[in-house]
C-alpha cells in the first residue's frame, strides 16, 4: 500500500497548501464555493489534511478511503451545481 501512503501525503501536503499559499486556491475554490471563498479555502484545506493522514497510515486507511472518495463527490455535486 506504498501508493495510499505516497497518495495520502501528497493530499496532506496539499491541504498544508491551502494554508501556506490560500491565493493559488482562489481560482479552483471559487468554482465551487463562490460565496465565502476564503473560508471555503481554509476548511478544504482541513478536510485535506486530515484525510491524507488517515491515508497515510494502515490503521485508518480504509476509513480515509471511504472520506476522500465522499469529500471528492462532494466538491464535484458542488462545482457542478454552481456551474447553472
């Protein structure tokens, strides 16, 4: 499982991101969270933080699956909607 692993901290590096550098998230967010953006940018990158720890390690990684797999659904119903 040295993909989930490589997979979980590469996501956890990126919610990191959010934090470090919030504009290079402005555009992407902006899709699906066009009110309160900067918020929105700040709680995904939570949301992306603690599930690419739980992808990172064995104990919770099938519990980390199943909320990437929701939380990607999740974004995609809400850029979606907010495309209309």
């Amino acid at each position: 499982m040295a993909l989930a692993r490589t997979a979980g901290i590469a996501l956890a590096a990126t919610g990191a991101a959010h934090f470090a550098a919030p504009q290079a998230f402005v555009p992407i967010t902006k899709m699906a969270f066009p009110h309160d953006t900067n918020a929105w940018i700040q709680r995904n990158g939570a949301t992306e933080v603690a599930l690419g720890v739980a992808l990172t390690f064995a104990k919770t990684r099938k519990l980390g699956l199943i909320g990437a797999a929701a939380y990607t659904a999740w974004l995609g119903a809400r850029t979606v909607s907010n495309a209309r």
